[in-house]
C-alpha cells in the first residue's frame, strides 16, 4: 500500500494528494477482465454497467480491460448526473 502511495504522491513532498486520473494497470489480479471477457462473449448479453462512487475505478477498469481486449470497442461516457434534478415525489 505504501508504494502505492507513493507512486501517486504529488511530487511536492509536503502535500500527499492522491491523483484520481484513470489509469490502465488497475486490474493486475484479472478479476475484472475475466467477468468483462464472459459478458462480451455472451450473445444475451447487450449492456454492461459499471457502478461505484466517485474515485472508485470505474474508468480504471474499462482502460485496463481495453488495453487486452482484441476487438474494436466503442466508448460511450455518459455525462455526469446529480441526484439533485430528481424528484422522489410523484
């Protein structure tokens, strides 16, 4: 954990900020991909969602599995939404 600090660590020894920019190694077990790789050879399967609060990897995972995955992929990102434009109440 600590070389992972350290490799996101700001070059400035007096902060420790973490960089939150996605990255394209954040799946070294293979766990990701090998549940990324069963849907997209599955002919049922039209959509996949990944879900997690900010900061979680989201973006992290799609880049690792993209960088081995042999076929052409399309990337769609949605724009962020805030809850604050819905309405609960009929």
């Amino acid at each position: 954990m600590e070389a992972l600090r350290l490799r996101f660590a700001s070059p400035d020894s007096s902060t420790n900020f973490v960089d939150l920019a996605p990255t394209d190694e954040a799946d070294r077990d293979g766990v990701y991909s090998t549940a990324l790789k069963f849907a997209t050879r599955s002919p049922e399967v039209y959509n996949i969602a990944l879900t997690g609060p900010y900061g979680s990897g989201k973006s992290s995972i799609i880049r690792s599995f993209l960088k081995s995955y042999p076929r052409q992929a399309l990337h769609i990102w949605p724009a962020p939404i805030g809850w604050s434009g819905f309405s609960l109440s009929a």
